[in-house]
C-alpha cells in the first residue's frame, strides 16, 4: 500500500508540475510510426455516389438540430481543448474533471487526441475533399472557422480525437464505458450538425481513432502515461 500510495503521489507531482509549465503532449511515436489512413480507409463517396446521398440527407438532418439544445452542444464540442475534453467526459464519468484536479490524465487525453490526429494529416491533404457549407454555400455553426479553401474534411479530425479519447477513457474507467463511447460518438455527429463535415468524414474518422488507439496502445511511453493515469484516477474515488 505504502509503495502504491508512493507511486499515486510521485506521478501526481511529475504531472501536476508539467502541466504548471503549460504541458505538451509527450510523443508516444512519431507520424510516421503511425498509422496512415489513407492506406486502408476507404476513399470518400464522390458526388455521383449512392453513398453521397446519405450524407446530404444527415447534413440536412443536421441543421434541423442546430436551433435546439443540441445544436448548442455541437458547437461547444467545437473546441479541443483538453479541459473540455475532461468536462464533456467527466460529466457521464460522475466527476468534475479538470486539468489542474488531474494533470496526469490531462496528459494522457493531450497525448492521445494529439497523436491521434495526426495520423489522419496526410490523409486529409490526400483526398483534399470539400467541407458541407463549402459544397452547399450555406454558413455553418462556427462560422469563425470557416475557411474558403480548407479542403480537409474527410476524414473529421475532431472525431478522430474524441473517438480515440473515448477508448482511452474506457481503459481509465471501464465502470462507465458505455456512457463514454457515447459520449465520444455524440462528439462526432456535432461536427455533422454544425455543418463542418459529412457524415462519411465522421464514420471514417472513428476507424481512423481505433487504429491509432490500438497502435499507441502497444507502446512503453503509452503504458506510463497509462499507468500514471490510471493511478490518479483511482486514488480520487
């Protein structure tokens, strides 16, 4: 118990103390070592594709939501800051979660979600595809990110990061693993009700989360920001 005890407060300090010095994610690979997703998702559907049509039809399915509570959520799921991350997951987790309460978790999300979304850079740039209120010439629910020629929608880099947050999470708290991957699903679909993505980026995104997850998972410095979250988490019961 005593050695445990050591171990909790020694990692909360080594955490706590990073975060002070406004932390960094700590690289658990580099790009390279990633995944690629261009390499085994699927391409997006072109404009003549059955598939497209499912996408106008959720975009517009989308927009119905944006006037309601909903919509509202969508557009605070906008944000990837880390405290969001652990507020929007901390609420169906039963804890108010911070990053000053759990810094060593706070770098395990940062990591994570960080890692994660680049393994999808090269493939946005690689199919270039057209953002929903590009294609339809309609404004979006953050209209402050809007750019002319940002054609890097598929797939959904907020997705990818709220996926791969959500199986992290799982590992922290399998207790509430349903609530979680709910939570990490629903944090996807904003992106379509805001207008930022199509419903395909959105799918593709959540393959692209898992295989980056199951790869980071499998690595020593992956294992420590693990074990030292893990930790902090369980002595705050």
């Amino acid at each position: 118990m005593k050695r445990l005890l050591s171990f909790v407060l020694c990692s909360v300090t080594f955490c706590g103390s990073l975060w002070a010095q406004d932390m960094t994610p700590v690289q658990i690979l580099t790009v390279s070592e990633m995944p690629q997703a261009e390499k085994f998702l699927p391409d997006p559907p072109s404009q003549t594709d059955p598939l497209f049509f499912n996408d106008m039809v959720q975009y517009q399915k989308g927009k119905q939501l944006r006037d309601t509570p909903r919509g509202a959520q969508a557009v605070e799921d906008a944000s990837t800051k880390v405290a969001h991350y652990l507020k929007r997951f901390g609420e169906v987790m039963g804890r108010e979660m911070t990053p000053e309460e759990y810094p060593c978790l706070a770098s395990y999300v940062l990591s994570v979600y960080t890692a994660a979304r680049q393994s999808i850079s090269s493939t946005k740039t690689y199919y270039s595809r057209m953002r929903p209120y590009q294609f339809f010439r309609e404004p979006s629910s953050t209209p402050e990110k809007e750019e002319v020629n940002d054609f890097t929608s598929y797939p959904s880099g907020h997705t990818v990061r709220a996926w791969a947050v959500a199986l992290a999470l799982v590992s922290i708290d399998p207790e509430h693993q349903n609530e979680i991957l709910k939570t990490g699903y629903e944090i996807g679909q904003s992106r379509v009700i805001v207008g930022f993505h199509y419903q395909s980026d959105v799918d593709a995104a959540r393959l692209a989360g898992s295989a980056a997850f199951a790869r980071l998972s499998t690595e020593p410095v992956f294992q420590d920001l693990f074990q030292k979250a893990k930790a902090e988490f369980d002595a705050k019961k």
